[in-house]
C-alpha cells in the first residue's frame, strides 16, 4: 500500500469530506479511516497539519484543532496496527463504529484540555534557549531579515535603552570599518594608560613611605591597581626614587655601631630636595632677571638626643666594634630639621617654611650613634656638628637649567634648639639645680630681684618649650607637697610623713577629677606617667588643678598662658612678653618665696624675651618653631625602623638600612604629596593675643 500518494488531492478530498458531512450527520470514525485509506494518505508528520488549515483557512481555530486532531487520533491507532488495514479494522473494531460529529465534539471536548491546546508553541525567551535552541533563533532571525536593519535595530534599542555611549560606538564602527583595528589593538594590549592615570613616581614613593607600606603590601597595590585602570611605578623605580632622597653614598660612614652622614652634605641634599623646579621658578621671577648669582638664607634647627632600652642583636661583633656591648642598649641620634629659605634682600620673600615645626616627620638624620648620653659622647657629636656648619656659614650651589647656570649663594643659620635639659647641661657643663643660661643657683632663683644677666652664647640652646609645662607641673606639685610647712626642705619623719599624704591624696584627686594618671612609674623604669600630654590636661582645667592641690589659679593658668604663647607659631612681641613673664614671676616670689622656682620656668619666665629678641626676632621665626619636640618624639619610631625596617645579616647592614629609612621619610620634597591636614586654627585666648608683635592676629 502506498502511503505518499498525493498529499494535496487527499487533504483536499478529507476537508471536503467533512465539511460536507457536517451540516447534516454524524460520521463514524471508520468513514473517515476508510476515506484515509482508500485515498493512500495518512498524515505521517506534524507539518502536514498546518497544510489542512490552509484548506480549511475559514473555519475558526476550534474547528481546525478538531480536524487535526481527529486526523492524528485515526493515524495513532493505524500505526500500532503496524500499518496494516485489516488488522486496524480488525482490533479497533469498536472504536472505528463510535459517531463523530464536528460540532458536538467540539462542545462536548475538555475546552482547555482540546482546544486551547496552543497551535503555535509560544517563543522562548531568547537567553533561556540551549545553544543550539540560540542557533536557530539567530538563523531565523539572519535569514529574515536585511543585515542592515538589524544593526539598526540594535542601534535603536540602545538608544531606547539610553545608552548613548554605544549608540554612538556602535555608528562608529558600523560606518567606517577602518577603525576597527585600531579599537582591536586597544582591547588586545595590555591597557596602555594615558599619563593621568599614571601615579608620579615620586608620589607613589611618598605613599609607602609615609604609610609605612612593606614591599609586599605596595606590590599588591600596584596589582588590584592595574586591574582597575591605575598604573603605580615598578619596585625598581621606588628604589630609585628613595636613593634620590638620601645624600650620596660618599658622604656616609658606617660601622658596625654607628651611621654617620657629614652635616653640611646633609643639609646640601635637604636644600636640593626644597629647591624644586617650583621653588627655584619662583626664585628667579623676584630676583632681578639679570643676576646670575642669588643670596638666599637657610634655617634649620639641629640638636640630638639620647635613647635608651634598645634590643641586643645576636649579630656578630666585627673588631672595629668601639663600645662595649652594654652601650649597645642606648644610642644617640642628632638631628636638624630644615625651617625656613627666603631670599636675603629686602624683601625677604619666604620659598619655603616649616609646615609642622614640632613633628618629626621633617626630621633629618645626621647620626646614629650606640653611645651612653654622656658628657664625652654628647661634646663629641655636638662639636663635630657645629665645626661643620660653622666652616660652611656661607657655600654655593650651582644650578644648570634650561636657562642657564645660576648659583644660589646660602647662608646657613642652624639653632641648636633641638635638645632638652640634660643635653644642655651636658653641654654647658651645668648642674640641673642651676639656669643654664645665668647659671644661677637654687638660692638664687628663690631672689626676686636677683641679677640673672644672661652669659653669652647660652641663649642659644633655645627654651625647651616642651619641657616648660611639665617641668611648671612638677614645681607645682613640689609646692602642693609641702604647703603643710612650707619650707623646701623635707628633713625630718614628720615633714616626709606629711609630704608622702598630699602626694598621695593629690594623686587620687587627680584620677578621680581628671581621670590622670599622676607619679606612676612605668615599666622599665623610663619616667614616670606624668608626660606633656597629662600637663597640659590638667593646665587646661585650671580651677580643677588649683583644687586638688590648693596652689593659686592665677597663678597656674598664667603658666598655662605662657605655655600657650610659646609655643603658638605667630611672633611674639619681645617687651609684651616680658612684661606678662616679670609679673607672673613676681605673683610667684609673692606666693611661694619659700620654694625655688625651676629653672626650666626661670629659663623662660626671664631669659624668654632675650631669647626672642637676639634669637628668632631677627629670623623672623617664633618661639613655636624652635621646640624641641621632634626629637623626643622619634624614639618609638627609631626602634620600629631598627627592627623591622633594616636588613639583620650584619651590622653595617642594619646601620645603614637604618639610617636611609629616617633618611627617606623626611625627606621634604616627598612630604609635598602627604596629606595636607592644615593647621587648626586655634582661638587664642586675649591675654596671649596680647602678647603678639601684631596685635589680633
Ligand atoms: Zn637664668
């Protein structure tokens, strides 16, 4: 039996057929499976169906699934009859003699379950297809449509979508295809980054060293950096730009327990680091324009310090090793930290200042030294320091621009500000019951009216500002002990039994009003917990302060005022100063005439204003930035440095990683691109503004 006869005649004939039949009667499933049969043409595939619809296009779709489906159930059975006529007829017997009626069927039918049964299958969300499900979307699509409306079409949608970047992208390369290999390079480098993000060598150098980044970290911040489109200098270029921050090589000794660079060649490099190509554009705009040889001042401030309580190193000791290995727990460092530069004419024009006068980040290293603080070592380092600068009071730099040669003719002014009392008196072979500047006694500075005429030379060790208020804090729990008898000696169990009972009451009053800590010793046996920062709490709460310990207010809040006044960073008047100083020194004698004034305040409360007028007036500088703060504040950092900022394979090793790395950090130019945390600007209470030169400031 041939079964693919011809398929159109057949559906033709079948749609006749029952439409024919319809109006008027019933059909019998058998009419229809006889009328397929005997026309050769069962329907094989589910295409065929939509052919029978296109012959029976006017009925409604109800109709044309009825047809259909009728179609497909007769085949059905046909098949699993093996396609055998007689054994169809045979084993569906029963079936084949049931009526069928269009119509009724139609009603009769599950109306969801037959009829709604979806002609067309609908489509897919295109990203929810298999591949191949995509495949034959995207061929249907290709193959219906013009090249050129789909580009457009995408064109659209983006610009519906608002995305006017790759609207505009896509026009580009849709339009001219000769820049598509330009756009392929691009995306096939590695990303070659414009100069904007590129970060400066020198900034980048500056970020790890003020952050204290390891090498490690600053690697793994030039990598995610990458990722996202910024660029950081190679190691190699940081190492490089560190080297540029220190002194050459040439100028540095060290051995194995100590470092030293010479002075001047210091204080060259650091004048080199300030003179930037800025600072020396603005030199050359105010001199004249036809000198080629320019007069310029430079001040720095030098001192040095000692520190103790330093770790032994198993390292081995090489035979140059001078000290013993217990000097290897204490080390001197001196230091000179670079203030001002300003043309020497009469416009003083100022090319750079000091931005934090007391922190030591701008501290230079000149050496570092395993040595006991004492008379022979700190004599040693400090005349080393001044022969060198005394014999360079004047020396050139020579400059070759883009404009030409120039020389910078310097004249060098260093304040041996930066040390504290026991350098001082190590230095001026003082006693620290006596005023290193009049060398006055105890007993003399109990005198009112006492003659403190200033030897020469000694006001240049400065005021040690630092060292004013917590020495005026100590003087005045001196006196609080002993307001029971009043009398500066403590001689006797009675006046000792006394003192030790305020000492202790105050210490409780203190903790209990101000929450300090006064008078413990701390571990190590390195001072005690009275530091500046304590001071100048209590010093703040004047009336709190002259509570617990039952000494004047008036008089403690004028020390407090002095304290402000020098160390502010706007100039004082000398005669003003003076003034407010000799009257809170007399309410002092007044008061307290049976106890002796400290020489740390008698330094300040009567040298003060010569200080200002032979010492900073003449700079220019206030008293603020001669402080000796920056040293006192590196001893945590030295040790940081020494132990985890240096090779340990061997000793010179260690010096000299030591040495570099103070170098590095304070280096000025690298501090340009630090944060700049501008100055509070602090409301200074009227009595100390009136004490400035320039009134209301
Ligand atoms: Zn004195």
């Amino acid at each position: 039996m041939i079964l693919w006869g011809n398929l159109k005649k057949f559906r033709k004939m079948l749609c006749l057929f029952i439409f024919s039949k319809k109006k008027t009667t019933l059909m019998k499933y058998k009419d229809i499976a006889q009328f397929m049969y005997e026309n050769e043409e069962p329907f094989t595939s589910i295409r065929q169906k939509s052919l029978v619809f296109s012959y029976i296009g006017s009925n409604s779709k109800q109709e044309k699934a009825q047809v259909y489906n009728l179609v497909m159930k007769i085949q059905l059975r046909y098949k699993r009859c093996s396609s055998n006529y007689e054994r169809f007829l045979a084993r569906e017997k029963k079936w084949i003699s049931t009526n069928f009626q269009l119509k009724e069927s139609l009603q009769t039918q599950n109306p969801k379950k037959k009829i709604v049964k979806p002609v067309k299958r609908k489509k897919r969300t295109f990203n929810l297809l298999g591949k191949g499900g995509k495949n034959n979307r995207i061929r249907e699509l290709r193959d219906e449509y013009d090249p050129e409306a789909i580009k457009e079409a995408i064109i659209q949608f983006e610009r519906q979508s608002g995305n006017m970047k790759m609207v505009r992208l896509l026009k580009q390369i849709f339009k001219d295809q000769s820049q598509i290999d330009g756009l392929l390079a691009v995306l096939d480098s590695k990303p070659s980054f414009s100069e904007t993000n590129t970060v400066p060598t020198e900034a980048a150098t500056s970020f790890l060293l003020m952050n204290d980044i390891s090498k490690k970290t600053y690697l793994n911040i030039r990598d995610i950096s990458l990722r996202y489109g910024l660029r950081w200098p190679s190691y190699q270029e940081i190492i490089l730009a560190k080297e540029s921050c220190r002194p050459s090589k040439d100028h540095l000794t060290v051995t194995s327990d100590s470092a030293i660079y010479q002075p001047i060649e210091v204080v060259r490099h650091t004048l080199d680091r300030i003179i930037d190509s800025d600072v020396l554009e603005m030199i050359k705009r105010e001199s004249s324009a036809d000198r080629d040889r320019i007069h310029l001042d430079f001040v720095l401030k030098a001192g040095m310090d000692g520190t103790s309580g330093l770790e032994l190193y198993k390292q081995t000791r090489s035979d140059d090793a001078t000290t013993s290995e217990q000097n290897e727990q204490s080390l001197l460092v001196s230091h000179i930290m670079p203030l001002l530069l300003r043309s020497k004419n009469e416009h003083n024009l100022i090319y750079f200042q000091a931005d934090k006068p007391s922190s030591r980040t701008s501290c230079r290293p000149l050496a570092l030294k395993f040595k006991k603080e004492n008379q022979d070592s700190v004599v040693e380092e400090y005349e080393r320091m001044t022969a060198d600068f005394e014999s360079n009071q004047v020396f050139e730099i020579e400059i070759n621009g883009e404009h030409g040669r120039l020389t910078l003719v310097i004249h060098l002014t260093v304040l041996m500000v930066m040390v504290d009392g026991k350098i001082i008196n190590l230095l001026t072979n003082n006693s620290s019951q006596r005023c290193v500047t009049c060398k006055a006694g105890p007993k003399e500075l109990m005198n009112p009216n006492g003659d403190f005429t200033a030897i020469p030379h000694c006001l240049r060790f400065g005021l040690s500002i630092l060292h004013f208020s917590i020495n005026s804090f100590r003087n005045i729990m001196n006196i609080a002990v002993r307001l029971d008898f009043k009398e500066r000696d403590c001689r006797g169990e009675e006046r000792k039994a006394k003192r030790d009972l305020q000492h202790e009451r105050i210490c409780i009053e203190f903790k209990q009003k101000l929450n300090l800590v006064i008078d413990v010793p701390k571990t190590g046996g390195f001072g005690t917990t009275t530091d500046g920062n304590s001071c100048r709490k209590a010093f703040e709460n004047a009336e709190v302060f002259a509570e617990i310990t039952n000494v004047d207010v008036g008089l403690i809040s004028r020390i407090w005022l002095i304290s402000i006044a020098i160390s502010t960073r706007i100039e004082l008047c000398p005669n003003k100063f003076k003034s407010f100083c000799d009257d809170t020194r007399l309410l002092y004698h007044e008061l307290y005439s049976w106890y002796p004034m400290c020489p740390s305040m008698h330094r300040v409360l009567v040298h003060g204003h010569e200080f200002i007028r032979e010492v900073t007036a003449p700079i220019g500088l206030s008293i603020g930035y001669t402080s000796e703060e920056p040293l006192e504040s590196t001893n945590r950092l030295l040790k940081y440095f020494r132990l985890h900022r240096t090779r340990k394979d061997s000793r010179t090793h260690t010096m000299t990683d030591w040495i570099n790395r103070l170098m590095d950090t304070s280096d000025p130019r690298l501090h340009q691109y630090g944060k700049t945390s501008g100055g509070r600007s602090k409301q200074y209470p009227d009595a100390v503004r009136n004490m400035f030169k320039i009134p209301n400031v």
